[in-house]
C-alpha cells in the first residue's frame, strides 16, 4: 500500500473505536497518532503522558504546548521506575514489566473517564527489533493503529510533515534503560550520569546518538553520517573531559556508530 491508502485505513479504523485514550510520549509516533485521533473522534480523544526519571526532559518538550493548542484533555502522570523489583537485576524482559505497570495506570485514568479503548503509537519498524514490551500491550488488550494500517516510521514522517507537526523530523526517543547491558543495575545515579553525558553530545550539535554505559566506560554511539566529526583532537578533548567530569573512567567511541537497540546483540533468538 502507498502511504496515502495506509493514512485513509488509519483513519477508519481510529472511526470504529469510539471513545480512546492515547498514550502519549511527545515523540514522534505518539504524536502524529493523537493528531489523527483527535481529527477523527474529537473530544472523544484524551492523551496521557508518563513522566519518569528514564525519559530525558529533552524527549517530551513541546508536548504539552502542543496538546493545548489541540484542545486535547491531557493528563500526566508520574511514575518511579526504581520501585520496580526487575531493576534491581536489569533482565532482558525488564520492558515487558515496565510497559505492563506503565499501562495499567493509563487504563486506570482511562477508566475514570469512562473509556476502554487505549491506543499506542506502535508501528512496522517495531517488529525489527527486541522489543518484550508488546507482550504486555498483547495481555491489556492495547490496540495499536499504525500497526494495524501497516505504517513505517518513515510514513509517519511524511504524513506529519504534511500535517505541520513540529515532531515531523524529531529523532526517536529511547527509554534511558536502554543504555545499559542486561544484568546491570539501573540507579538514579547512574542515570544522571547517563543524561549529562548525553546533553554534552547534544549541546555539541550531535543528532542521533546514545551514550551506553558498560561500568566505568562510556560507550558514545553516533550515526555514521556525523562519525568524522569524532576525529577532530579538539572536539576528543572536550567529550573526554565532560564525561569524565559526569562519572566516567574511560570513554570511546563505537566504530559501528548508532544502532538501535545495540544492547540487544547478546538476546538469544529464544527470548526474542
């Protein structure tokens, strides 16, 4: 199908729901998908937002100015990660119970407004990667629309250019966790460690980056088309005294620049 054909079925399919709840991230996805929604169903549409120390402040701004200037009911919620006994071990399904206790509140506050209907803003380029959070999306019954209408990441790109969203050309966010290798345990600390670092790569004017933590190294990941700018000595100096100024011993650079989900190489095909 052609991307308008997939934009026409996304948006009789969002028709037949009635009365939803979008789970709202402020990215990409999320928000080309409440857009849509609230163009079809209206008032019959609210958003709610998860705030938690794993999603960099950088990752949802905007969003809520641009949930207002919808009209959109909006509510977020916040939510400490940390209570969770998975963190404590960091397995490779940690998502899986994280997405689940995530859910539960959003169907919660769905609920009190009289809706059961939850949307998220899963797509086609889900399906590429490790991804133990679809099976709590499975298990609560949340329905994913731009899955359903067979979108890519790259169809939502064009529709929300087309529609004006300010997200039309906005990186994908990841939750912090995934900076770091199964087995190791996510702390406060670490985290902030872990968001300096990556406002550093930021504020040098890096697109699409990670910073991964393996104990003391930082491990910077950056696409390949901006790798080059690494070999410059000034540029070297400065990421190596900032990291090291964070919490970080050592600091390197991947050759194999930014993959998604790269902490994900070491997931047997079993537990994928």
């Amino acid at each position: 199908m052609d991307v308008e054909t997939k934009y026409a079925l996304l948006k009789e399919n969002i028709k037949n729901y009635g009365k939803i709840a979008v789970a709202y991230s402020g990215g990409l996805d999320s928000t080309f998908l409440l857009k849509v929604c609230h163009d079809v169903l209206g008032d019959n549409v609210i958003a709610v937002s998860i705030r938690t120390d794993l999603q960099p402040v950088r990752e949802y701004l905007g969003s809520e100015e641009f949930v207002k200037k919808e009209g959109i009911k909006h509510f977020i919620l916040k939510f400490n990660d940390y209570t969770l006994p998975c963190f404590k071990n960091n397995p490779p399904d940690r998502c899986y119970y994280c997405k689940k206790e995530i859910l539960l509140r959003i169907i919660n506050v769905a609920a009190n407004e009289g809706i059961t209907t939850i949307v998220d803003g899963s797509n086609m380029d889900d399906l590429c990667d490790y991804r133990p959070g679809r099976r709590a999306l499975t298990e609560l019954h949340i329905k994913s629309p731009l899955l359903e209408a067979g979108m890519t990441k790259k169809d939502i790109r064009v529709l929300s250019q087309k529609l004006g969203l300010y997200t039309w050309n906005k990186l994908s966010p990841a939750c912090m966790a995934s900076r770091f290798p199964y087995g190791t345990a996510i702390t406060p600390e670490r985290i902030a460690m872990l968001n300096k670092a990556e406002q550093v790569i930021a504020d040098l004017g890096f697109t699409q980056f990670r910073v991964r933590l393996h104990d003391e190294v930082a491990r910077i990941e950056v696409i390949n088309d901006e790798i080059n700018r690494f070999f410059d000595y000034d540029l070297i100096q400065t990421v190596v005294k900032e990291l090291k100024k964070v919490g970080f011993s050592y600091v390197c650079l991947d050759l194999e620049g930014y993959r998604m989900g790269s902490m994900n190489n070491k997931v047997s095909l079993n537990d994928k």
